[in-house]
C-alpha cells in the first residue's frame, strides 16, 4: 500500500493505493493520526486506486471518522470501486460515511 498526503489550506488528502488490511492499516492510521492532530478539515481519503478493503481497513477509517467529528471535522471518502462500495453497504457504513464519487466532489465545502 502507498499513501500521499496533498494539504490543501485546512483541508487534507490522502491518495491511498493498494490493499488496505490488517498489513497495511497500521500505516494509513499513522498517515491520518497526523491530518486529525493538525485539525484538517475537511479530511478526504481517495480510495480510488483501492480494490480490497478489510476489516482492519474499516476499523481504520472508523476511528478517524470519530476523530474528525470529535474537533467538528469532516471526513469523506471518494473513488470507491464497485467491490469497496459493496463491502462498505454490507457493513452497514454507508449511512455513517460521507461517500463522494471524484476527489474534486469530496474536496468541495
């Protein structure tokens, strides 16, 4: 898994590519505990080059959605596949996450 960190004035993105598991989580929780010390807001993770998701992955994405509503942040994902969406209705997320289509959409507002 790769992760890049664009900053954009508050607001703060993360392009993550590969899988995100129980391997790779540690290093995405890492990546984002820095955007949610420094307040970013709106906090968007781009999972568009992101085709296996597991649970650690969700926990993951969880806390960080605590995280952001915890300073009154924002927290969107973007570029779900079809597979990722699918695991995301599964688990009953979808109503908890704010899902956006393009980057451009999750960065807006």
């Amino acid at each position: 898994m790769k992760v890049t960190r664009e900053s954009h004035d508050s607001a703060a993105l993360f392009i993550v590519e590969g899988q995100v598991d129980m391997h790779t989580s540690p290093e995405l929780r890492s990546q984002l505990r820095g955007a949610l010390e420094d307040r970013a807001n709106p906090v968007v993770v781009d999972l568009t080059s992101v085709a296996f998701i597991d649970s650690s992955g969700l926990a993951t994405l969880i806390e960080a959605l605590q995280a952001t509503a915890k300073y009154g942040g924002r927290l969107r994902l973007c570029g779900l596949s079809p597979e990722v969406r699918n695991l995301f209705e599964l688990s009953k997320l979808t109503s908890i996450f704010d899902l956006r289509d393009t980057r451009e959409e999750a960065m807006q507002g």
